[in-house]
C-alpha cells in the first residue's frame, strides 16, 4: 500500500495522480515476488522479496550506480552487490548474504543481511552512511562493524545500528 506524493512515480501510478490522500495498492509486477519488507526514502520505495532481492523505484539514490537516479517501475538491485553471486547463489548453504531487512532515511538507504552484515548507500552527509568518507554512495556498499548487525534506523543525516558483539 502507498499513499502521499507520486511526483516522481515512487507510488507506482499514473502520472497525473501527483498526490494519494488515500492508502492504495501498488501495482508491482509480478516478477517481483513475494514481498517480506517494504521501505520508502524521500522520494523512492524500496521492497524485499521473500528470496533476498531488493527492488527500487522513484527518484533519487536507487542503488543501481550514478546514472540510474530516477525510475518509475520497480528494478532489481543487482544480488552481487550485497555479496550474492553465481558462486554462492544458495545463500542459505554459503557464506554470501541475503539481504533480510531495508530501512531508508530521506536520503539514504541501509539493507541488513542474514549474516548481520550492513549495506550502505545515499547522501553522505556528515558521514551517515559509515563508510569513513563524506562522499555521496550510487550503490550498496559494506559497512564496516565489528559486531553482527540486529537492526538498523536511519535519521536526516545520521544512522544508528544494534549490533552483537563478535
């Protein structure tokens, strides 16, 4: 379901719909999947599927790299970029990771995977994304913890994680 600005199509419907006062059904295609979690940024939505892959659509940081900043149809975020690729394509029986949760600040976009593994990617304000620069991130990259990632929450320009120890 979705509802506010559609501006940039981020709500999935007709473009003369500028604005839904109302909760609506997003019509997301079925190749898409089974859909376990949903996020939505300043003007992007971002969904999971219950087999790992993350789907983005609207405008702004879509992680999809530096030229694809706007979209109005959900688009799979290349798997290889969260550690998935031909060589672990089980997860599950591997050591590569499945991305298990989204969470989107206005800018900014972290996933966490089934390792406890953080992904950032965005505006860098102030450093919020955690990856030991400033400079703005066009698609996932691994944030650095020493400890497995529980949970994530990002604000306006500053993020914050419950981690385990290793």
């Amino acid at each position: 379901m979705g509802w506010g600005n559609n501006e940039y199509g981020q709500l999935l419907t007709a473009a003369d719909e500028p604005q839904l006062h109302t909760p609506r059904r997003l019509p997301l295609p079925p190749t898409v999947g089974r859909i376990v979690d949903v996020a939505a940024s300043g003007s992007a939505c971002f969904v999971l599927n219950d087999k790992g892959d993350v789907y983005s659509w609207g405008f702004g940081p879509l992680g999809r790299g530096p030229e694809n900043i706007q979209c109005s149809s959900p688009q799979l975020i290349p798997p290889p970029l969260f550690g998935r690729n031909e060589f672990t394509p089980d997860v599950k029986a591997s050591c590569g990771d499945e991305v298990v949760s989204v969470v989107c600040g206005v800018h900014m976009v972290t996933c966490i995977t089934n390792n406890g593994n953080l992904y950032s990617w965005g505006r860098n304000i102030g450093g919020n994304l955690g990856l030991g620069h400033r400079h703005e991130q066009s698609f996932p990259v691994q944030v650095c913890m020493l400890g497995r990632v529980l949970q994530a929450s990002c604000g306006v320009d500053h993020s914050a994680a419950l981690a385990r120890t290793l």
